[in-house]
C-alpha cells in the first residue's frame, strides 16, 4: 500500500511536471483529464486498489501521452458507498472538469451516478456489473468493457450443461443484485439446455462461516458460486474442509476466481472451473505488456479490475484518436467511446453494441497447481460473447431485468 | 440426518470462537461500564498480526500467543494512556474507541493491504474426521478445545484467585472497591489489556476458516454484543452460555429460515432486552 500510494504520488508529480512544463513543451491544448472513481478505504479497496493499479500502468506504459494528448489522472476515493460515489463523481465533474470518468467498482455505485453523468454530459467507463445501465435503462454517456453480471455467467451455464454434461445444479451467492443476475443467467442457459438448478441459496453478504449453508448442498451435479470481494477464499475453504469439493465440482464467476485471488487461495481451490472476461494467460501482445507491468510495478498477477481499467484506457486512447486529438467536446467522445472497435487488448478483441456494452471473449478456466502456484488454466474460449448471449436482443430486453425471481426457478426442491 | 450433525457439531465450534472474541468484551463492559467498540479491530489486528508470523515462518500456536500478548500490550497502552484520561465520562470513552476502531481499519489496510489472508490450518490438525459417513474438520474441534481450555482458565482465576475477587468486586460495584482499597484504575489496565490479547488469539485460532480481510472488525464486532447482551456483561457464564446459543442460532437459523438471516441473531437480543434487560446471567445493576 505504502509503495502503492508513492507510485501514484509519482504519477501525479510527472503528471504535474509535465503540466508546469514551459509552454513550448505542452500541446497545443490542455491535459486530457481522466478521473478514476475507485475505492481506497473500507471493504471494497483490495478491488479498488486494483483498478487504480490497472489504469497506472497502462498510463505509464504510454508515458502519460494518449494519441498525442498529455494525460493527467485523477483519483477519487468513493469509500464504496453510493453517497460516496456521488460527492466524488460531482467533485471529479465540476471541480476538476474531467473528460471521462473511469469506475466506480460497485453496482450500487454505478446506479447512484448514472443519472448524474447523464445530465452533465461526462463520459464513464464503468467496470460495475449492473443489467440495466446498458440494457433497459441504457445510458448513452455510459459504456462497458468488462462485462453484465450475467455475460460469463451464460457461457458457464452452456459450457456445464453441454461440454461437462451436468444435470442439476445449486447455486450459491451473495444476497445482492449482482449475485442475483449471475445466479439468473447462468440458470436461464443451463435449464434451456436441458439442466435443471434445484437449490438457490442466497448468504447475506456478511456471513462469518458458510457451514450452514455447504451443509444444504447435495444430490447435485455441480454448484456454481458467484461470491465477490474476499467472501470467496472463505466459502472455497469451507467447501473444501466440510469434505464436498471432493464429491461436487464447483464452478464459479469471474469475481470468485479471479486471478488476483489466486494468491490468497491455496488447495482448496485447484479443480474448479470458472467463466471470466479476463484472463492474465491470454496470449496477445498487449495481455504480455500489461502483465509484465504489473509484475514490475506492484509484484502482482493482474485480475479483472486492473484489466477491466486497462482496457478502459485503450478505449479512452482509442475514442481520442477518433476524434482526431479534439477530444474537448464531451458529447462527441461520449459518440466515439461508443464506435470503438480494438483488435488487441489484454482480454482480447473488444467492440461494443448499441447500448455501450462490450462484446467479447470469454474464458473458461480451470485452476490448477503448476510449480506451487495456482494458475486457471484456459481450456475453451467463447469468442464474441454478447449480453444477449444467443438470446434475440429485442425478447431479451422485452423480459424483466434479471432478478432473485426472475426467470422463475421451476425446478427447486 | 446429517445436515442436522453437521450444523451441531458447526454450531459449537462457532460458538467456541465466539467466547474468545467475547469473554474479554463480557469482562470489558462489565467492569468499566463501556462497550469497547476497538473489540472487533483487536480480532482482526491480531489475526493480521497472526499472518505476518506467519509468514516468517513462525509455529501456528505460537504465531497466535505471540499475537495475543502484542495485542495485550497494545491494549494496556490504549488503556492507560488514552481511555484514563476520560476515566469517568462513558460517552467520550465509547466514541474514542470508535475512533480508534476506524484508525485500526485504515491502519490495516495500509499495511496488509485489501487482500484477503487466509492461513493454511496447521498442518497437524488439518483434514477431516469421518463419523457416519460425515467429515468434520479437525480444526474447528480444535478450536473448541481451546475455547474450553480458555474458559476454565479465566473461571479458575475469576473465581480462586485473589487478583480475581477484586475484579468481581469492581464489577458488583465500582465507588465500594475502591473505598476499601482495591486499585480498580489498575484493573481497568489490566483487564482491557487482557481482552484485547483474547480477541487477538481468537483472530487467529479464527483466521484459518474465517481469513481475514478488511471489514473483519465489522462483522465481528456485533457478534460480541449480541454475546454480551444476551449473556450478561461482566459475567464469564454468560459470555460462555451466550457463546454457544449464538452458535446454534447462527448455524440452524441460517439452515431453517435462510430468508431470516438478518433477524435471526438479533431476535433473541430483543426478546432478552424486553424481557431481562440484564441479560441471561448479569446482575441487576444498583
């Protein structure tokens, strides 16, 4: 953390020297100024954190300078609360008079602001899961690179019905939206390919030990866990000290195996397999940088936050080289943000539909154990993966958003 | 059948690590009359204490000992050169260990960083015993003969010893204590230094199955008080019974009546503040 702070304090001071630069030295026009909405205190910061190491990167990587814009990052601490997000996103837009917002981390946070940078004409870039925000309720300033709750969630329920050949499952999440759209996704796929889900659980988002509900699990096929933050290395060591690992295979999202948590997990987690939009063994040129650059930088192994906040970057890079430099105009890179199609970025080739969401690949993984270290292995790619899934967009969005009931579980028991 | 052997067995481990955490804040509130907010910052300050031997390679239990008188140390410090300046003004006292609580948090944060830690279970009590087809994790059974051990130890020096006739005497009442020459000040110190060394020794008995992550403090700080105030504070029995039917609440209430999470610990705290406001085993305060 301390050497995290010092690295940014450093950006700054580049970012700062490089404004302070006589004016012959500046470009014709002023900075480029990203704000990042992130969290640094509180529960939510190992994400934070992360995202703010994935932009810094990418920033350092281009030595601050984006299709020929000087960049100055600035970076808002939300607290991971909605009232939070809100204080700083007005900070960010009328203090700072930033051109594009990147984050915030949370759903919740996303949907206190969304409304907000809509009706003062900012750009986002949202790493937050929600549905709606680019579905029902789409928001013309908001686009998406990561991923909808549901995106990985749909692949992992074609790829256990169909390739792993299971019949019924149990799903286990926090009692939120965000686990509630996984669990309505992955469910959706898997029962219209013939699966049946026949037990839902739903753990408040604090809960100290998951035994009590570990014990309810059986007669299944496979569970599929969507858990997020650090609850995942507790339910994964509580499934595998009650003994069920070695009977059910466990599946999970992309937040419960993500390879930034590779490190805090130990055998407990070799075996099970998990649909993500990352991958940190994806072979493409850009993947290679940005993880060497966070190996130098922070000594980590990159995960989806720091990924989602790299691609952020591209897109911002990309939408500026659009407009041809005159990126000023907000609603014009609002308009650019959306036509931007990359061929190569750590997740691999990213566009985006009408409502600003990604289409993109997506990876199964299964972890395992190679020289002491847990690595999830990639072992099939779901290429150009759409929010819709296979799904026809316009019954898609005709149907309520994904909910706890919604599609309805007909085959609980 | 076997769930409801699986959440028993589940239930008194949980409750087990629930007398560490609380037995110090029951014995904190008891004698000093304030709700140590700091209770769950010490859990997860000496968990995290507990990590960092760890990793140097130090022996699980002693890892935990070690963190327990750390945190011990920290906590008399705190007492002594903080909470005595307030001695006698109960709300200044509570809001500085809120304040306190939110600095450990960051402190925390700073240091470990937002990682989840969760350390490997040593490697003697790893596995799971098999009773009837079901397994049961050596460790959590551990944990229970720890907290057992614990109990009989502070019942041991409540009950026989000399040091501990004064502290009931501080806890039955305070101004009389005093007036006939014990040096309460001097308990306060040594009390709340001996809480925070439990709750730390609980943090990490509890790291192995709980890990620790920004937030612990949090969760675990409710605990303690539904412990207390159902138990009775400055009651030992209490903290004890308190611990184990929390236990069983937690574990069968989330099994029965999952759309009851929330409310299921927190019923039976209402229900004992309506109906014995002093709690199962407190005294009437004079």
């Amino acid at each position: 953390m301390k050497v995290q702070r010092r690295t940014v304090l450093k950006g700054l001071l580049a970012a700062s020297a490089a404004v302070a630069a006589p004016p012959f030295l500046r470009a014709q026009a002023a900075p480029f100024k990203i704000g990042l909405l992130t969290v640094k205190t509180g529960p939510l910061a190992q994400g934070g954190n992360q995202m703010e190491q994935g932009i810094l990167t990418f920033l350092t990587e281009k030595n601050k300078t984006l299709a020929g814009r000087a960049i100055e990052l600035i970076v808002a601490d939300t607290g991971g609360n909605p009232a939070g997000a809100k204080t700083k996103a007005s900070e960010l837009i009328e203090r700072d008079k930033v051109n594009v917002i990147l984050g915030p981390l949370a759903a919740f946070e996303l949907l206190a602001i969304t409304d907000y940078v809509r009706d003062n004409a900012t750009p986002l870039i949202s790493i937050a899961a929600a549905e709606d925000v680019t579905q029902r309720k789409a928001n013309p300033f908001v686009i998406r690179p990561s991923a909808t709750s549901a995106q990985c969630c749909h692949a992992m329920g074609d790829f256990a019905s169909k390739e792993l050949k299971f019949k019924r499952a149990a799903t286990i999440s926090e009692d939120f939206a965000f686990g509630y759209e996984q669990m309505a996704g992955f469910q959706r796929v898997f029962e219209d390919n013939g699966g049946k889900v026949v037990k839902k659980l739903w753990p408040p988002f604090v809960t100290p030990d998951y035994t009590p509900y570990i014990a309810q699990i059986s007669n299944v096929d496979c569970v599929f866990n969507g858990f997020a933050g650090s609850n995942p290395v507790k339910f994964m060591r509580a499934y595998a000290d009650l003994g069920v690992k070695d009977k059910i295979p466990l599946l999970a999202g992309w937040t419960a195996m993500d390879d930034a948590l590779l490190k805090s997990l130990g055998d407990e987690a070799v075996g099970v397999i998990s649909a993500a939009w990352y991958s940190s063994e994806a072979n493409t040129p850009s993947n290679k940088r940005f993880v060497e650059g966070m190996q130098k930088a922070y000594g980590v192994l990159p995960g989806g936050y720091s990924a989602g906040m790299y691609v952020a970057g591209q897109c911002v890079e990309a939408a500026i080289q659009i407009l041809g430099g005159k990126a000023d105009d907000r609603k014009a890179l609002a308009e650019a943000l959306h036509k931007v199609s990359l061929t190569d970025t750590p997740r691999g080739p990213v566009k985006f539909d009408q409502y600003g969401n990604v289409v993109g690949d997506v990876f199964i993984r299964k972890c395992e154990k190679k020289d002491g270290k847990l690595v999830n292995t990639v072992i099939k790619t779901y290429p150009n993966v759409s929010q819709f899934w296979s799904y026809d967009e316009k019954a898609f969005l005709g149907n309520p958003v994904y909910s706890r009931d919604y599609p309805p579980a007909k085959n609980l028991e | 059948m076997s769930l409801w052997l699986t959440l028993a067995v589940n239930s008194i481990a949980l409750g087990g690590l629930l007398f560490l955490l609380s037995a110090g804040f029951s014995l904190i509130f008891g004698l000093m009359r304030i709700p140590n907010l700091m209770h769950g910052s010490f859990f997860m300050l000496g968990a995290y204490f507990g990590v960092s031997f760890l990793q140097q390679g130090v022996n699980f239990w002693l890892a935990a000992l070690l963190s327990g008188v750390a945190m011990a140390l920290i906590g008399g410090l705190i007492e002594r050169f903080l909470l005595k300046r307030l001695s006698g003004q109960e709300l200044p006292q509570v809001l500085l260990t809120l304040g306190l609580s939110f600095i450990i948090a960051d402190l925390c944060l700073m240091i470990w960083t937002g990682d989840p830690w969760q350390p490997a279970t040593p490697p003697q009590l790893r596995g799971a015993v098999q009773v009837a087809g079901l397994f049961f994790p050596i460790y959590r059974l551990a944990i229970v003969a720890v907290a057992v051990v614990v109990a009989l130890a502070l019942w041991l020096m409540i009950d026989w010893t000399r040091l501990g006739a004064k502290i009931r005497a501080g806890v039955d009442d305070a101004p009389i204590a005093r007036m006939v020459g014990i040096h309460v000040s001097k308990l306060f110190t040594l009390i709340f230094a001996l809480g925070a060394g439990l709750a730390a020794f609980g943090g990490v008995m509890g790291a192995p199955y709980l890990s620790v992550y920004p937030g612990l403090d949090a969760e675990m700080l409710p605990l303690a008080l539904i412990v207390v105030i159902l138990g009775g504070t400055g009651s030992l029995v209490g903290a004890f019974v308190g611990s184990f039917v929390i236990g069983f609440l937690y574990n069968f209430g989330q099994a029965m009546f999952p759309d009851l999470a929330y409310v299921i610990l927190f019923l039976p705290m209402v229900l004992v503040l309506v109906l014995r406001p002093q709690g199962l085993f407190g005294k009437v305060m004079s």
